[in-house]
C-alpha cells in the first residue's frame, strides 16, 4: 500500500471536452498530480481549442492523448492502454455531445472509444448551456450513464458562458477531486467497514471559561480518520480538538472525557474498529463553577481538587468482553520514559489488539508536528518499529496492521 494517500501511484485519465470549463479542468489536473497521481489526458478536438495540449503537458509531464491513430512514444494503442491501465476515468467538463456518445456506446474519438473499453470506475462533470442540460436527450443519457453505475457530478447552478444564470456550470474541481477520492476509496481495504477515531486532547470545564487540558493537537488523529476514509472506511471521528472537519466522515465534537466515552460507546456499537489517538486527560475538576472564579481581594493560591476520569478504553473492553463493540481496538502511549515496558503494560491492561507507543519528549515527534516515530507492539507479542514518518504515513502503517487483522481473523 502506498503511503501517498489514496491518489499516490493511481492512475486517472482525465478526459477533458469541448466546452468554456475545460481551463477548469487544468487546476483539477494539476491536484490531482500534487496528490500523487499519474494523470494521463485525453483531449477531444473541441476541447482543445479552449485549452492548449501544452497546459496539461506542462502539468502532467506526460503525453497527451488527443488521436486514436496516433501513439505517442511509439507505444501500443492508447484507446487499449489507457483503458486497461486507468483506475478511473474522469471526464470533466463533460459536454452535452460527448454524454450523448458515451451513453449511446459511440466509439469515433480516443475518449469514448476509451470510456466504451475500460473497465475502470467512471466520473462525469457536465457542463453546458441550461437548455442543453434539460433537454430530454441529455437527461435521457445521463440517466442511462448513472444506470450503469456510471457517477455524474452536478451540474450546479450560476452563471454559464452566455452570461446567462442557470444550471450547466461545472462543479468546482475540488469537488471533482473529492468525489475521485471516493470512487478510488471504494477499491481500498477497508471497504464496508467501519472505522471510530479519536482526536484531540479532552477538556476539562474548571469554569465557564476554563478547563484543564494537554498539548494533544489532534493531528494523528485526524490523519488515521483521513487514512481510513481513504482506504474504504465508513469513518466517525470523535474529537476535541479545533481543527476543520474533514470531508466524506461523521465528525462528533465533544468537550470531555465523559462526553468522549459516551460517543464513542455509542459510535462503537457496530464498529470493526476503535482507533484512540485522543490524550483522555486522566482528572477533572472535581466541581464545575457554575460561574467564573473571581479572584478575591488577597487570596494568594486556588487548590483545584481534581478526581479520576473514567477509562475509555477499559469500558470498550468491558464491552466486547459482553460481545458488543469494536473487533478491533488500538491505543496509543504517549510516554516520557520506559517507552516500551509503559506501552506494553497499557497493551495489556487496556486489553488491546495493538499499541502505537510514542515518545513525546522527541521535538520531530509527537504532539503539534506533522512527523512521528512510533513503535508498534501488537498482542502477538511483535515489535515494529518505524523510522520518522508523517503523521499520514504512520497512519498507514496502523491502519495496514488494522487491515491484516481482519484477512486474519
Ligand atoms: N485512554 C482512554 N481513557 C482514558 C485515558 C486514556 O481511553 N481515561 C486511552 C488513550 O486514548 C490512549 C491510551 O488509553 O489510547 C493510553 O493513554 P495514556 O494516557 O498513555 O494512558 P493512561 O491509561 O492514562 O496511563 P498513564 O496516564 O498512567 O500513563
């Protein structure tokens, strides 16, 4: 498995038509090479007089695909290749004509003779004047294309190439790339299952305004939920931490511990897996002023009596012992010292499948950056090791070992 992300190593063939959005089509070109794809495009004759060969060339530093009876680079021929090798085909902006070729199996241009040879999920984007859009033919089309499995994406509604306003105008290309992103994770190991994450360090209400916390960013969190949406997962993500939700997952906001483990019992109900990246702060004020504690006259010191959390991870275990809850459950420990012995400790005391044991004292590592360097101790008694990652990557690797326990078990 790649540790890119979903787009890394995957290859689209980006068919682009004749249509005023085809510059639209260079930006979602362009993220889909930043995010690691290999990109190649396919340009229909109209297409190319509003966007030149030489913009995507520039782009994918790759061929371009524009004739069916010519081969660039001498290879064999690319309506055959590229339908072969594509893991999907997009075709953004999609005109009018060529869904009318596509849905009628018309074969008499590179694009749809690949869109009629391939095998690969397909993705369409519309784009055209509103009357082209409403006509029956084109609705007729379309609903033959998505009767296939075939998925379109808008068209949404604003102002189209005449100046008039209506619907016709192609969706943004960061919705474009989303909706690849969830064709392409439907092909992942974790397809159909479902995935709980924690993120954040929990809050602690002291009063009103507030609370005791730690230095958890959420940070690793949110790239094993990301990670797992990537890859298949139906992904609910818990967290506390105040970072913008990400797309295609259930998010859950939560304050505290306590609201933490009611979500996440309740989100793990039917789960296949628990993923506790979230720093459960351990205490809480024992008393929540109900307003804000004023300092008065000369009073020198506060004692903020705190007492005992409740222990998430130990009431999913609980839990599964009964036979509900996640199949799979993994922690993390983050320590300062006795790395190992501390985490394989937890491993057991918490009843665990696996452990991600880090040591937060490493500035590259750890809490706020975007690396880690963790240690993997799983209940099989195996130690792995893994050098300074992205956060991302480290993500991939637990997810990884979260995948070959299912074709395990
Ligand atoms: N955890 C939890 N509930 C808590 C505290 C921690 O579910 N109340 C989870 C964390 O999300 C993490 C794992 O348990 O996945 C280990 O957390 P850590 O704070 O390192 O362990 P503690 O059990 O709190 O042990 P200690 O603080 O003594 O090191």
């Amino acid at each position: 498995m790649s540790h890119q992300g979903i787009f890394g190593g995957k290859r689209i063939v980006l068919g682009v038509t004749g249509g005023i959005a085809a510059y639209k089509a260079a930006t979602v070109c362009s993220r889909l090479v930043q995010a690691g794809a290999l990109v190649d495009v396919v340009m229909t004759e109209a297409a190319q007089k509003f966007i030149s060969q030489l913009t995507f060339q520039a782009l994918t530093h790759r061929p371009i695909y524009t004739d069916m009876f010519h081969i660039p680079g001498g290879e064999n021929i690319p309506h055959i290749v590229l339908a072969d090798s594509a893991d999907l085909l997009l075709i953004a902006p999609a005109t009018a004509n060529t869904i009318g070729k596509v849905a009628n199996g018309l074969a008499d241009n590179l694009l749809s003779a690949i869109a009629l040879a391939t095998p690969a999920p397909k993705l369409m984007a519309p784009a055209m004047e509103t009357d082209m859009w409403r006509h029956p033919a084109t609705q007729r089309n379309v609903a033959t294309l998505k009767g296939w499995g075939i998925e379109v994406i808008g068209p949404a509604a604003g102002r189209l190439a005449s100046g008039a306003m209506g619907e016709g105008r192609l969706v943004e290309p960061d919705e474009i790339v989303a909706a690849a992103q969830i064709i392409l994770a439907r092909q992942g190991d974790l397809a159909g299952r479902t995935v709980v994450v924690t993120a954040g360090g929990t809050r602690e209400a002291i009063d009103p305004v507030r609370f005791v916390s730690n230095h958890s960013s959420g940070k690793m969190g949110y790239a094993v939920a990301e990670a797992a949406r990537d890859r298949g997962a139906q992904v609910t993500l818990i967290t506390s931490a105040n970072l913008p939700a990400p797309f295609g997952m259930a998010v859950v906001r939560v304050d505290s511990a306590q609201e933490m483990l009611d979500a996440v019992l309740t989100a793990t109900d039917q789960a296949t897996a628990l993923i506790m990246a979230a720093a459960v702060a351990d205490f809480r004020p024992l008393t929540v002023a109900e307003q804000k504690i004023k300092k008065r006259g000369d009073t020198e010191g506060l004692v903020l009596e705190l007492v005992r959390n409740p222990d998430i991870l130990a009431e999913v275990a609980a839990r599964k012992a009964t036979g509900t809850g996640p199949d799979i459950t993994v922690g993390f420990a983050a320590e300062t010292h006795d790395l190992l012995a501390n985490a394989h400790e937890k491993l057991k005391r918490k009843r665990l499948d696996l452990i991600v044991a880090n040591d937060v004292t490493a500035t590259d590592a750890g809490f706020a950056v975007d690396t880690n360097r963790v240690t993997l101790l799983g209940t099989d008694g195996s130690i792995e090791e893994t050098p300074l990652m992205t956060k991302r990557e480290v993500a991939e690797t637990i997810l990884d070992r979260v995948a070959r326990f299912l074709t395990d078990s």
